[in-house]
C-alpha cells in the first residue's frame, strides 16, 4: 500500500479519513460543481476497494448504502483503503435525471477521454482520480424509473477475481452477464479491476430491504477480500446464491392497463399468466393474458400500470432449479425484512 494516496491533488495517508471534491466542469450559471469522494485509510496493507453510487443519477439506493456503509463500526480495524463516491453522476443527481445535461448515459462512456464530450470527461475523470487506484470496485444500481429490482449481483464470471466478490456478496441471486463496451464495468475489465454490480430497488426511491441487503454485501465482500477480519458478532447465515446464465424480458402484447398477478421473486413457468392487460373502458373482450415465455424467476418489473404495446413488464432469469431460487429468495426477504429481522440495525429502517 502506498505511503500517500493522491486523489484531485489532496495527500491521503494510512491511518486517515477525508472528504476530497474532486473538481467537475462548472454548471451553465458558472456555479461550481465537484464530486465527493470520502477516503478511508487503514493503518494496515491491504486491497484498495471503490464503492460507487448514482452513475444513474436517479438511482439513490446506492447513496444511503454507502452513508451507512461508511457509519458502520465495523470498518474499524480496516485493512487497505475503501473509496466511497455516493454520486458519480452528480449533475444529474441535481436533476433528479438517469442521464447527463447533454443527453448521455454515463454508463455507457466510460473510460471517457479529457477533450470529449461531457459524460466523456466525468467518465475519464472518475477512471483517472479513482479507479487507477484501486484493485477492487462495486458499483451500485437500481431499476430505472417506474422498474424494480430484485437484489441480484450482475457480473461477468470469467473475470479472475469477480466470482470471489460476487458469491461473497450473498444476494440470492446472481445474473451471469456480458460486459457492455462503454460500461465501467467494462473499462475496469480492461484496467484488471474485477468490478460487481449490484442492482436492488427502483429509481428515485428507498427500499430497506435493498439497502440492508446493500450495506451487508459490501461488508460480506471486504471481508472476503482481507478488508476486514471475521467479526464474532452472530451473521446471518451465508447465502449460496443462485447464478442465471440468460434472462429475457416479457413484453406488452398490446396498449392499454396492466394488472400484474405474480409477485417480485416468484417462480413461473413457460405459458403461465404473469397478468392482464385491458384497454381503459369496454369488457372482457378486450383484455389480453401477459404470459411467461419462458421457466424461471422474476427479478424484475414494471411498476407502473399504465403501458404501451412492446413495453418490459417482466424480466424473468433462468435457473436450473427455479423452484429453489423462489424459496431462497422468499427466505432472504425474510431474514432482512424490519419487521422480522431480529439482528440490532445500526440505522433505524426507512419506512
């Protein structure tokens, strides 16, 4: 581990805690903008991790994670170096937007250049000032708007050192996924950073159960990586996740008003009735059955009734045994809801 760590000029040492705001382009008003990124010194070597939240600037789950996260006394006694950035995208974080003033997706220009465009230069940023620091990453996402997730890790397996991370993580499932070129997974494939996705809960809202599961995945794969050591403290029981190779989205077969009949985790099979849609007046001849195109989970959906014709509604993942999947996932709803969770929170639960 480096004597110094250097993050936008500012001299991090081991043993210390900053904010540093890494300094962004101006807003149109010459309003100063800046990104902060709190550092987290051990006194002792080990790996150098990143958190990220809100590259998605809409996407919040990731930044009440990583608030706990760096709350948490169990972070006493950390080896290496944890970087949080709770908000990467932070211009549109202001707007309350996925994208960036100039209509870009971030998460699709990374490692970004100096002299491109806007979303290229914060992309370029974020590699240059974090990401070359580090041998470890997870990045936080949601749903986009009016869509939720179910806490899933989404990773490329064949990476060396990410299924070690994504199994650490205990989310009940794990989604075997391609990297997307311009995705900062992807850039830090090509950094040799192994990098985790994990994506739970909806855009622009809260969603306990995702950030539980958030803030405990984080602390299960820092430990795992010799972050930090085993705590004595009763742990919830490992989970062993299931991996899906390949999902597929069910669709709108036509317009009209969705009344959804299945459940977020549930096991369906190919042809059963996931719900109706049926145009706003008229009887039942207008109404038309939303089947599952194929056997597996659901891990994601719509959450808004109101659909055009092709719309996603259902995003079902296959598993080998999703009959297992559904009773896992049943039981980690269990274990980390409020009302049943019997463990002493750090944080009281958003309700």
């Amino acid at each position: 581990m480096p004597a110094e760590l250097v993050i936008a000029g500012q001299p991090i040492k081991p043993g210390e805690t900053r904010v540093v705001d890494v300094p962004l382009p101006d807003l149109y008003m010459h309003t100063a903008l800046s990104m902060p990124v709190e550092v987290i010194r051990g006194r002792r070597d080990g790996p150098v991790l990143f958190v990220s939240g809100a590259v998605h600037g809409d996407e919040i789950v990731g930044v009440e994670i990583i608030r706990r996260l760096i709350r948490s006394k169990r972070l006493s006694g950390l080896r290496g170096t944890l970087i949080t950035i709770p908000v990467v995208n932070v211009y549109g974080f202001i707007n309350q937007t996925r994208y960036l003033p100039d209509r870009r997706d971030l998460n699709r220009c990374f490692p970004g250049s100096e002299e491109g465009s806007l979303a290229a230069r914060l992309a370029n940023l974020f590699m240059t000032e974090v990401v070359s620091h580090c041998t470890h990453g997870i990045d936080l996402h949601t749903a986009a708007i009016h869509r939720d997730n179910l806490p899933q890790i989404r990773a490329s397996l064949e990476t060396p050192g990410v299924e070690e991370m994504a199994r650490a993580f205990n989310a009940p499932v794990i989604v075997n996924s391609g990297l997307i070129e311009g995705s900062l997974r992807y850039a830090c494939m090509q950094a040799e950073v192994p990098v985790i996705v994990y994506e739970a809960g909806e855009a622009l809202r809260f969603n306990e159960l995702a950030i539980r599961a958030g803030v405990r995945g984080v602390l299960a794969v820092m430990r795992r990586i010799g972050m930090l050591s085993e705590t004595r403290r009763r742990q919830l029981k490992p989970v062993d996740p299931f991996v899906a190779e390949s999902s597929t989205w069910v669709r709108a077969p036509q317009s009209g008003i969705f009344r959804m009949l299945v459940a977020m985790g549930a096991h369906v099979k190919k042809g059963d009735c996931l719900g109706m849609v049926a145009a706003p007046y008229g009887g039942a001849q207008t109404e038309t059955r939303v089947t599952a195109s194929c056997s597996g989970v659901i891990i994601g959906r719509t959450n808004i009734p109101l659909v055009n014709e092709g719309e996603a509604l259902f995003h079902i993942a296959r598993f080998n045994r999703p009959d297992e999947v559904a009773d896992s996932v049943e039981a980690f709803h269990t274990r980390l809801d409020p009302a049943t969770d019997t463990s002493t929170p750090e944080d009281l639960p958003i309700i």
